[in-house]
C-alpha cells in the first residue's frame, strides 16, 4: 500500500490495528452522519404531537395561579402552631434543625417565633386563619387549605424556577407552556399562557422572564408579561401612518414567505413566528379592548377594591378574570413583597390589605359568573417561613423549604378542607407531604393531562414538568366523580 493511499475496506482477515485504522475512514463518515442526524437537535425541536392531551376527561378549562413571591409565612396566614407559642423566645430544639438547610440564619441562635397574630374559626368547615386575612375568612369554605407543601431549593430565584418548571435548572418549560403545549388555548386573539406583576411590601426582588419561558418547547408555548400600567405589550401599536388595512396586507405577504420556507423543512422557530405575527395582529384590537375596565359596574370595582390602570393585585385579578372570560388558559399573577426577613408584622399588614381582598373577588366574581367551576385557582409562594426568629428591622422569618402552606379553590377541589399537617412547630412536613411536583400532577390531572405522558423528547431524555422523580396526584383533595 502506498503511503498516502486510504486504505479499502475488505472482509478478509485484519489485524485489530488494521481495523481501527481502516474504519477511520470506511465507518467514520457514515457513523459520523447517523450521530448528527440523531443527535444534531432536529428531531428535538419537534415535540409531536402539538396539542397531544387531553388524556383524561377534564374537569377544568384553565388555571389562575395567584403567585406570592417571596414567600409568605404560613405562621401568620394558615398555620397555627400554639405549641410554637408557647415556646417564643426559647431555643428551637436542635433535633429540629440539625443538619437541615437553612439560608440565612446559618451559625446564628436559633430561636423560637411564635405566631404574631391570632386565628380564628372560620366558616362552617372550621379552617383556621389569621388576623391578617379577613377577606380570606370570608371564604373559608370555598378553599383546600394545604399546609404540607415542600420544595427542594432555598433561595428566591432556583426556587421560583422549581415552583415554575419542576426543576431548579434554568431552561426548562414552565408549568404554563406546558399546559398551552398540551392543550391548546381557547382564546382566538390573545395568548394563551398571560402573565402579571405588582409590587408592595419588602424587598420586592425582580421575577426574570426566564419563569414563563417555553424553554425547548416552541417558543408560542411561552407566557407574555402585560404590562400592569400604561401599554399593556410594549410595541404592539402601529406606528403614525400605519392603517390596519395596510398591515394586514403587508402581513399577509410575510406569512405567505415564510409558509412558502416552512414547506421546505420542519423548523419551529419559523411556525412561532408565523403564529406570533398573526396573534400580534389580532391583539392590536384584543389587548385595548381588554384593559378597557368602562364597562365594568362600579359594584364590581368596589369588589376587587381595583382603580383600573393603577397596577395593583386588584386590578390584575379584575384583569385575569376578563382574561378567563375570553379563554386565555394559564393566568399568573405575582405579588412582589413577600419576603419578610423583618418587619413582619408591617409588612405582612401591607401585603395583605393588597391580596386579601382581591383574592377573594376573584373567588366570588367567578362563582358568580358560574366559571369557579370550571378554573383551578392557586395561592402561594415558591417557599414558606421559619418557626425561628430573624431579626431585621423587628422579627422576621427565613427561608423555609421543608413545610409551607398554599390553598386551592375551583373546578375538581374539594372546598373547606384542610389537608396535611406540620409538626408542633411546623418545622417538617409529616402528614399527607405534597411535594411541588405533586401539585403539578394534580393541576394537570384536573385539566386532562396524565403528567407522565406528557413528555417531549429532548437530549435524550423523555423530559415532563413532573421530571423522573415520583409524583402523585392527590386525589384525597379533588371532589369524587
């Protein structure tokens, strides 16, 4: 053979040097194909079917999920520990905490934080609830009350992101997206998964965009922020000049190119674009007329205690209920505040003279509507608080992963129910746990979606909001039938 010759692949007997050198070249590139065809990450970005659910009979047609950043105590909301008041000021039992994750009380004394308000009976179900929620006990037999919640991450942002994606890594679906992936929206001229903020209360940190992100799934599929004052979408008018006749054509020319390049290869980047300038389009029109509040009755206004336009928690869930009116499936509504290191009991009389009442409007406006029936609503945060005092500015709480509270209400939940239980002083989780990913089993059972066959493939791995750990759906809390 020649120096510089390749050599030929043959089926006569080789050596095994011969053989890796000569599959160099006879293996090599056809090898090297198969592995980019399989893995080049085009076979990744078609999750297929698009819409693949319901699986099951629905009970719901959407979710309103009223989002607590920050993280409210539970303590002063729907815990009551007498126990944890009996011992404020003592030293928080080290069997407790021993080797458990704690985020800013490290190296400190540890001491007990009874509640620092009183509860009361509420309703003919007897749920407990603070002071600092009147509103709330107003409606205390329309709400599962669970107070066995746990998470897996600690600080603001990586526990958003789980409480978001089921996961603590960035890039991955959002809860939203995932059920706009698998179901679809009902709403012809407004996105299907729609998110909000306001702010008041301490230290409201910014919520990245990265939380209602699509993440590999078609970018249609994720959330769009309104905005809560002035324009609500940022650069959705046309410009001076523009007829809407005119953009309409000039739209028309646009989705046809890109129609005409769709025919030719699989891209899902292009099918968002073509979705997102058609959706754009209708908004132009949707958009004003949804955020025009002129034709709500003052009555309704006093309800919610909204000024419409002011960017407040009221008007947002005055919004999120003209939104499920018009079939927009995922509602996200973040109250920025909650993160009450110290100055809790101002802070916490803050916070929830801006929530509790609009919370419990969008309860009642719903009902009235004969929609609750048919709309999951869920309150609370990506965490709760510690039973042991932190001292900024007056008591506070840490951060706390390993038992919180969060209640829901609406179609398939049983109403006036408590469900689960803390220790006495409401340190661990010990009866009827719920992990995250269980209430994202739940909230997908209720809507028609078996958590584990929706799934995309991605890098491999059959991917779902729930992940590879186990969940469950917590039947104990839906209505029979």
């Amino acid at each position: 053979m020649l120096r510089n010759q390749k050599p030929q692949c043959s089926s006569s007997q080789m050596n095994r040097r011969q053989f890796f050198d000569t599959s160099r070249f006879c293996l090599g590139p056809a090898t090297l194909a198969l592995l980019n065809q399989k893995y080049s990450g085009a076979d990744e970005k078609r999750p297929a079917p698009e819409f693949p659910g319901p699986h099951l009979p629905p009970r719901i047609k959407r979710v309103i999920f009223l989002y607590m950043a920050g993280g409210p105590s539970q303590f002063e909301t729907f815990d009551y520990k007498p126990v944890l008041a009996g011992m404020d000021g003592q030293p928080m039992p080290e069997s407790y905490t021993k080797g458990q994750p704690i985020a800013q009380l490290q190296g400190q004394e540890l001491k007990c934080l009874g509640p620092l308000t009183t509860f009361r009976s509420c309703g003919e179900s007897g749920q407990l609830i603070s002071d600092f929620l009147p509103w709330h006990r107003k409606m205390a037999d329309d709400l599962c009350v669970i107070r066995s919640m746990v998470t897996e991450q600690i600080n603001h942002d990586p526990a958003h992101t789980f409480m978001n994606t089921g996961t603590g890594l960035s890039g991955r679906p959002s809860m939203g997206s995932w059920i706009t992936y698998g179901l679809g929206s009902e709403a012809q001229n407004l996105p299907g998964f729609v998110v909000m903020t306001s702010v008041g209360g301490r230290n409201p940190q910014p919520i990245s965009s990265r939380q209602w992100s699509a993440g590999f799934l078609p970018g249609k599929f994720q959330g769009v922020e309104f905005n809560s004052t002035g324009s609500p979408v940022h650069y959705l008018d046309s410009p001076p000049g523009v007829t809407r006749a005119g953009q309409r054509q000039l739209i028309n020319t646009i989705q046809e190119l890109n129609r005409h390049r769709l025919a030719d290869s699989i891209n899902p980047e292009l099918e968002t674009r073509i979705a997102a300038y058609e959706t754009a389009f209708q908004m132009q029109v949707a958009v004003p007329e949804l955020v025009d509040m002129s034709n709500e009755p003052k009555h309704i206004l006093d309800m919610y205690g909204a000024v419409p336009g002011d960017g407040s928690f009221a008007s947002n869930c005055l919004l999120a209920r003209r939104m499920a009116e018009r079939g927009v499936r995922f509602i996200q509504l973040y109250h920025r505040g909650w993160d009450h290191h110290g100055g809790l009991v101002g802070f916490m009389t803050t916070c929830s003279k801006l929530t509790d009442q609009p919370a419990w409007a969008l309860v009642q406006d719903l009902k009235q509507r004969g929609m609750l029936d048919e709309t999951l609503i869920l309150w609370g945060g990506e965490f709760g608080r510690t039973p042991m005092f932190q001292g900024k500015g007056g008591a506070g709480r840490d951060h706390h992963i390993k038992a919180f509270t969060m209640w829901a209400a609406g179609g398939g939940i049983r109403a006036g129910m408590s469900y689960g239980a803390t220790d006495e002083l409401g340190y661990h989780a010990v009866e009827d746990v719920v992990h995250v990913r269980d209430l994202h089993a739940t909230m997908l059972r209720l809507l028609g979606l078996d958590h584990q066959q929706l799934s995309v493939r991605f890098q491999g791995l059959d991917m779902r909001l729930t992940g590879v750990e186990p969940a469950r759906v917590i039947t104990e809390i839906l209505q029979q039938g």
